[in-house]
C-alpha cells in the first residue's frame, strides 16, 4: 500500500489531542477527517492531507490561531461548510 494510513490516523490523533483545548475546530476538522479516513478513504485527497500535515513543522506544532487558519482555508478548499465555526 502506497499510502500508511496507520500513520495518518496517529498524526491525526496526536493533533487532535494538542488542539483540543487551543483549538477545538481544529480537532474537529481532524476528528472528522479521521472518521472519513475510515468510513471511506476515497473520499479524502491527498491534497487535504498533505495541508494538515502542516501542522506539525520541525517537531513542532503549529499555533493554535495560525492552525485554525490552516483549517479553514482547508475546509473552503475542498468544499466544506466553514459556518458556525467560530472565528471564520
């Protein structure tokens, strides 16, 4: 397999948990990205997940208000309702 979605679903977790408390459409955005990744991956682009692999610079995560930026603009991007998310 191409793609290591064991990996994927990691990153995902270990953001989701830094982001919970500074961030929450942030851990949002990755717990439904999560659930898609399992539902039906197809359903997932790389594009979105290279965008959230973002997150994580240098060994470090990204700040919560430029992370939350980064999901939005995400989220408009591959067609995501980004109302009643607070901030946008």
């Amino acid at each position: 397999m191409l793609i290591d979605f064991k990996a994927i679903r990691q990153f995902l977790e270990d953001a989701c948990g830094h982001y919970e408390n500074s961030a929450p459409t942030v851990s949002e955005y990755l717990d439904g990205l999560y659930q898609r990744i399992d539902s039906d991956p197809k359903n997932v682009s790389l594009f979105e997940l290279f965008k959230v692999s973002a997150l994580l610079e240098n060994g470090g995560w990204e700040h919560p208000s430029y992370a939350a930026n980064r999901i939005y603009k995400i989220m408009s991007e591959v067609g995501l309702s980004t109302i009643g998310h607070a901030g946008f």
